[in-house]
C-alpha cells in the first residue's frame, strides 16, 4: 500500500510530464483550475499554488538542461 506522501509525488510526477507533454497553456490554466477544484473539490488557492510550484520546477529544470 502506498503512503500518503509516496501518492504525492507520483501525483506530483505524473502533473509534470503532463504538463510538460502538452505545454502550458497561459490563457487557459485559470479556466482548468476552476474545473479540477469544481471535480476534486479541493480548493482554487490550494491548486494555484501547486500549479507556481510546478511550473516553477519545470522551468528551472528547463534552464538547467540549457545551461542557462
């Protein structure tokens, strides 16, 4: 069985290739928050700040593979 946290960072893993799979899409991540807070029920601050910590790992990864 897993543990709460080991189901975290799978989750969190599997946003990221998600995410970095099919882009970012700026213009419709605040309409894609709303829909996952309305489905999960967990609130929209509680995803936003998943979603800056996400992408905040995403780009520094991107950067750090460029040599930036």
């Amino acid at each position: 069985m897993l543990t709460k946290e080991r189901k975290g960072e799978i989750a969190y893993a599997l946003w990221k290739y998600r995410l970095k799979e099919q882009g970012i899409h700026l213009d419709a991540v605040e309409r894609e928050i709303r829909n996952i807070a309305q489905a999960t029920h967990i609130p929209k601050p509680e995803l936003r700040e998943f979603m800056r910590e996400v992408t905040s790992d995403l780009l520094t990864e991107t950067f750090e593979k460029t040599g930036e």
